[in-house]
C-alpha cells in the first residue's frame, strides 16, 4: 500500500521529476513563510518534503507531481526572499488540498512503480535517442554539453525536448519500462526531423555562397 503524508503544496508552470534538481526564486510571502516552516523542520533534524505540481497560483492542474527536498540555499536576502535548490524525490498522488495554512497543504499519496517484466534493450535505445539529440543541440549553438549519460527514464526526460503535456505524462506512467518506450518513440518522431531541417539549413547556407573564379 502506498505511504500517505500531507506535506506544503508549490504549484508551478513546470513538470519535475525524480532526481532533478531545480533552482527556485521565493518571493511570495505565502511561500516565504513556506521555506521559514522547511528549515525550521530540517534544523529539528526532519526532512520534510514541498510537493511540487503543475499548475499556476493556487489552481492545480495535473493529479501528480513530485516531492522535493530542500537542498541548498543559496542567497538569503534581507527582504525574506531566497534563492534555493530542490531536488525531486518521490511522485505523488494529490489528495485533499487544504487552506489551513498560508500557503496550500496536500494529502500526498506517494507512487511507487509496478514494473512487470523488463525490456534490455529500452534504456540503451533511449541513451542513444538522448546523445543524438544532445549532437544536434550542440552543432545549432556551437557550444559543448558536458555530463554523464543517464541512466533511467526521469534523468532522460528532464532533457529530452519534450512538451510540457509530455512531460506530465512520463510523470505519472508507473512502469520504467513504459516510460522508455514513450521515449524511444518521441525520439523516433524528433530525431528524423531535427536531422531534415539540420540538412535543409546546411544546403541553403552552401548554395548561397557563389564560388570565387
């Protein structure tokens, strides 16, 4: 059975995932005092989580999100704004919101996967999707990406150019394997295209240069 806990709600216009870090600006008073009670908890020794799902102010607009730890905080400024770091732990399932607070409080259902029968071959084919589209990235804006491969789904789709919709959706798939194969098949779709219009730009860069006599 999955674990429950009600933790601070942040919604917000993104999509994290598991083991991503995010850097974060806080201003809104609500959320500053969200912070105030994170680090208040952490100096007591407890973790506590800030569930972080899609959508804009206090309206929600996804039925999962990730929970975040605090990790760093990077400037604390004199007005009680803060620049700080989260790092995504575990998906949840948004439960009853609650308005006791200043800010939002969700009854977060932690999700675990369900994972049947592994595919060997997903992961090496999605790294593969996932270091092509880093080439292509990389000969458009002349500049080198340094990093390690990644080695599960959620450390791909962090990059892997997909729509926000998309995102969502890798979100809450609960198979690894299910995961993959809708990343092979977004690089499947992106790959060939990106590579057309990548040749396309080269032939109208090469036929528009007249050749000296």
């Amino acid at each position: 059975m999955n674990s429950i806990e009600t933790i601070p709600l942040f919604p917000l216009p993104l999509v994290v995932f598991p083991e991503q870090a995010l850097p974060l600006h806080i201003f809104e008073p609500r959320y500053r005092q969200m912070l105030i009670d994170i680090r208040r908890e952490q100096e007591m020794g407890r973790e506590r989580f800030i569930g972080i799902c899609l959508g804009h102010d206090s309206t929600v607009h996804a039925d999962v999100g990730c929970a975040v730890a605090l990790d760093k905080v990077l400037n604390d400024y004199a007005d009680g704004r803060a620049d700080i770091v989260v790092v995504g732990r575990r998906r949840f399932r948004l439960g009853q919101i609650r308005h006791e607070r200043a800010y939002l409080m969700v009854e977060a259902e932690y999700l675990e996967d369900t994972d049947g029968e592994d595919d060997p071959g997903l992961l090496p084919r999605a790294q593969r999707g996932y270091a092509r589209l880093l080439e292509l990235a990389q000969e458009e804006s002349g500049m080198r990406f340094e990093g390690t491969p990644p080695q599960n789904s959620f450390q791909i789709a962090q990059s892997a150019a997909l729509r926000l919709e998309a995102k969502q959706q890798v979100l809450e798939m609960t198979s690894e394997r299910e995961r993959l194969q809708e990343l092979c098949r977004h690089f499947d779709d992106l790959i060939p295209d990106l590579e057309a219009r990548r040749a396309a730009k080269l032939k109208v860069h090469s036929n528009g240069h007249a050749k000296k006599l």
